[in-house]
C-alpha cells in the first residue's frame, strides 16, 4: 500500500500555546506512535507530510483574524513551531505550509499515493477543510481520519466535524 500521514497543524499555538487545548497534548504521543510505527512495517510505504498554518504580523487585518481576533502561529514565532516531539520527525517530512484552513498545496503532494490519513488540529477547522479537500479533488482515494489522533477547538466541535466528514464519505477510524 503507498500511503501518506498527513499531519495537520501540530504547532505550538494549538497544543498549549495562544489557541490550545486540554485535549490538543493528548494527541502528541498518539501521533508519535504512528509515526514510529509507520517507518518499522516494511509491507507497507508510508510517506509523512505536515502542514503548517502560517500567519504574517498583519494576521489581526486579515479575514481570518477579524472573525477570530486571537494572534496565532506568526511565522518564525514559538507558536508557529511543530511542536517538539513531533519536530524531529519533519526531517524526513515534506512540510507545506498554509496561509488558511485548507492546504491546496497537498493537492499536489498528494497525487501518487492510494491512500491518506489524516491526524492533527482542529478537527472542526483545519482538519475537516483538508479531508473535504482532498476528498473533492480526489474522489476514488481512500481518505482516513483518524480520530483517536485529532482533537478539537471543542470535543462538541470534534464529533460533528467527524461525523459531517462520515457523511462526505470519508473514512473515519
């Protein structure tokens, strides 16, 4: 099976930073697991990819940041990093960063593999955006979520993004 991990937004602004969440840490190790895990089975071919939500200085006068006044993920900032335990592994990574929710870049970086899976921050925002995303543009890949390695702005806001991306026909584990 040639597959991608798609890991989304694991920065610091969104695990315990400007934007973060209780349930946001949790995910790190689970994450991690995968990850490690991935790169031992040799049956199965799994390339990881990262997106990275990048802001400038001027987020506060963008649309974004009118709707959501909270200063986050400002490139070249603390906030802006993958976090720590994740950030060794985006050395063999490719890592696309992104200016909103949905990544148009993974698109592209996406085209040769059968299968992708996503995982990271937020359920309800960012990860539902690329899942639909990639969905649209790609209608017969299987598109997973795992949703024992995403968490929510809210765990409300979790389960309905899980159950609107099951009912756009996208795999959820």
């Amino acid at each position: 099976m040639n597959q991608a991990y798609i890991i989304i937004d694991m920065q610091n602004d969104f695990i315990d930073g400007a934007l973060g969440t209780s349930d946001a840490p949790v995910i790190v190790p689970r994450i991690e697991k995968k990850i490690v895990t991935s790169k031992k089975d040799k049956k199965n071919h799994t390339d990881i990819i990262f997106t990275q939500d990048t802001h400038g200085d001027d987020y506060l006068e963008t649309q974004e940041g009118q709707k959501l006044p909270v200063p986050h993920c400002i490139k070249d900032t603390h906030g802006w990093q993958i976090c720590r335990q994740l950030l060794p592994y985006t050395l063999f990574a490719t890592v696309l960063e992104k200016p909103t929710f949905g990544c148009t870049a993974l698109i592209n970086e996406t085209a040769e593999y059968d299968t992708l899976v996503l995982m990271g921050l937020c359920t309800d925002i960012c990860v539902i955006s690329n899942a639909i995303l990639l969905k649209t543009f790609y209608p017969e890949k299987d598109i997973i979520v795992d949703s024992f390695c995403c968490a929510g702005a809210t765990p409300e806001g979790h389960q309905t993004a899980l159950q609107a991306m099951k009912a756009c026909q996208i795999t959820i584990i």
